[in-house]
C-alpha cells in the first residue's frame, strides 16, 4: 500500500502528465457519451413508435418510464462530465476568482426564481415583495460585477467609440426577445407543479446534451447534439414566457461548463440573452399561416429562437472580439460567418425534434400540457 500511495504521489507531482491525462480521459468520455446518447435517443423513440397504440393506461407508464430515462441520463452525464469539465478548467488555471463572481450571480437567480415561486405557490401575500427585494439585490450584485471584474486586454480590444453601441444594441435585442416573449406567452402564465418539473427535466436534459459535441471552433462555440432542443420544446410546450425564464437559467449554466469571459457585456450576450432568446420558440403558436400545424409550428418557432441566439453572438463577436477577424475579413464580416455554426445545430435540432413528434406519446404529451 506505501509503495502504492508513492506511485501516485508522483504521478500527482507531474503536472504535465496530469493535464494531458485528465484531457483524454474527458475527451474520450466525451466521445463515448456522444454516441451513447445517440443510442439513447433512438432507443427511446423506438419505444414510443411501438407502444404509440397501447391503451391510456399502457401509454401512461411509457411517459413514466421514459421520463425516468432522460432524468437518470441527465444526472449522470452532468455529474461525470460536469466535475471533469471543471477540474480541467481549475487545474490548468482557466478559472478565477471572477469566475466565482458569476456563479454566485446564477446562484442568486436560481435561488430568487425557486424562492418566489414557492412563497406563490403558498400564497404568501408578501411574495412580491421578496421578489422585489431579489431584483433590487440582483442589480446591485451586476453593477457591481460590471464595475470590479476587468476586461480581458490580452484578447479583448474594443473598438473606438463603440462600446455605447454596444450598449444600445443589446438593449434593442433584448427588447425585441422580451417582447416575444410577452406576446408569446398566456395571461394565465402560472407556474404549476407539472411546469416546474418539465422546466427542471429540459434543462437538466438540455445541459447533459450540451457535453455531447460533434466539434468545438477555436474561438468558442461548438455544435452538439440538440442540446437546444429541450429549451425550445419545453416553450413550445408551456410558451414564452416560461420559455425565457427556462432559457435563461439554461444560459448561466452554460456559462458555469464552459467560462468565456472577456468583457462583462460580452457575458450577457453570448449567455444569458443568447439561451435566452431560445426560450421565444413558441412564439409561433401565435403565426396564423402555421397555427394549428404542430410540426409546422415547432420548425418555425425553433428557426425564429436560433436565429435570434446568432444575432446575440454576432453583436458579442462584433464589438469585442474584432481583432479575432481572418485575414480577409472586416470585423462585421467575421462575426457573421463564424456564428454560422448555430445553423448547424439548427439543422440537428430540426432532424431529431421532428422525428421525436412524429411519435403519438410525444405528441399527446404535448397536446395534453398546451390545452
């Protein structure tokens, strides 16, 4: 046992030799975890194509049965990946204490929605006043962020003048996903118990997928597999407004897996308003032309929400990340063609969410949460 613990004091001591080891290993679980939930899914849709004419009762324990897949799959994905993905980060020094900053601003929101939403739920006259008080310390806690944590100047180099439009620009972007969302949603938007457990699934669901990459791009930005595709479902399923709040969450997440920090600004948009903005899919329940027309209104709603998650990282890859620009390109240019590689996951997100609503359980589900 001495001889042992020796061994791996020193494989310990060779830093070297533990950063390389601890990439492959996540990157071949990473790889293996692809093509395991490929598995999955199909597994899964395969099930659903055959127990779609059971009776009502048969058709209630496959929703259960298929429900407690994804949940398990989820958990486990996120706890191996997750805790591997950030010991990387700690270990070779891409986190710091302004990562932490952030994470206590998520923490904060998560704890504000569940907090509010509970005292509600009980109604507890005073709820509005708590959640008056969360936003008030929400404000505080950004401005203060946005005025400690410093601009990363070995990478960021803002353009002239320009760092006001940035402002305005995501103050429009926002409003237009705001508005959306607003429209989008119903007068009687209450949070239930069903909601809150679709809404807790598709994230925990949407974040497990997130680890599932087909690629990464060298400036960030990566395509998986449909990891949006639980986020836009779930507005389609209980609309926009839910959808935002779902998004959102989804977004500071994704920023606690994969930190790009550069500039405060830059946090907000490529996260946050970015996930955000996916959470306005079910605005085309509202479409005339498609109404009524579920794959119709899915593909429509779906395009609409990652069209509009581009134009955040656009706007981000325009006024902080210009000097990343080919050779070859203008700044403006540049961040157009990069940020393409969300079509791609459009296109994923569109192949696997209409084959998973051609099956009669899904749709049924679907039908049964919308009216």
């Amino acid at each position: 046992m001495k001889e042992l613990w020796e061994i791996l004091n020193g494989f310990a001591g060779n830093e070297n030799i533990n950063k390389a080891t601890f990439k492959t290993i996540r990157t071949l679980l990473g790889s293996f975890a692809l093509y395991a939930t490929i598995i999955v899914a199909a597994a899964l849709i395969i099930y659903a194509i055959v127990v779609r004419n059971r009776d009502e009762e048969q058709l209630a324990r496959s929703r259960r049965t298929i429900v407690g897949v994804i949940i398990g799959y989820s958990v486990g994905v996120i706890a191996i990946l997750g805790f591997l993905e950030v010991s990387y980060q700690i270990w070779s020094g891409d986190i710091n204490s302004y990562y932490w900053m952030f994470v206590g601003l998520i923490a904060l929101v998560v704890v504000s929605i569940v907090v509010t939403l509970v005292l509600k739920k009980k109604q507890i006259k005073w709820y509005k006043w708590c959640a008056l008080a969360f936003a008030v310390a929400f404000v505080i806690y950004a401005i203060v962020i946005a005025c400690v944590v410093p601009a990363v100047e070995e990478y960021y180099e803002p353009l002239d003048g320009q760092n006001w439009q940035m402002t305005v620009v995501t103050i429009v972007l926002v409003g237009v996903i705001v508005a959306l969302a607003v429209l989008g949603g119903k007068k009687d938007d209450g949070y239930d118990a069903r909601a809150l457990t679709y809404g807790a699934i598709c994230v925990a669901l949407a974040y497990a997928l997130s680890y599932i990459k087909f690629f990464s791009l060298p400036q960030g930005g990566s395509v998986t597999f449909a990891s949006m595709l639980p986020i836009i479902l779930y507005s389609y399923m209980f609309g926009t407004r839910k959808g935002l709040v779902v998004g959102v969450v989804y977004g500071m997440l994704q920023f606690i897996q994969s930190p790009q920090f550069y500039q405060p600004m830059q946090v907000l948009l490529d996260y946050p308003i970015a996930f955000g903005a996916l959470g306005v899919a079910g605005i085309a329940r509202k479409i005339p032309f498609v109404k009524g027309k579920m794959l119709a209104e899915f593909a429509v709603g779906a395009s609409i929400a990652i069209v509009l998650r581009y134009f955040s990282h656009v706007v981000s890859g325009y006024y902080v990340f210009s000097s990343w620009a080919m050779e070859g390109y203008t700044a403006v240019s540049w961040a157009f063609v990069y940020n393409m590689f969300v079509f791609a996951d459009l296109a994923i997100v569109l192949v696997i969410g209409v084959l998973a609503l051609s099956t009669k359980t899904l749709r049924r589900t679907i039908i049964e949460v919308q009216n």
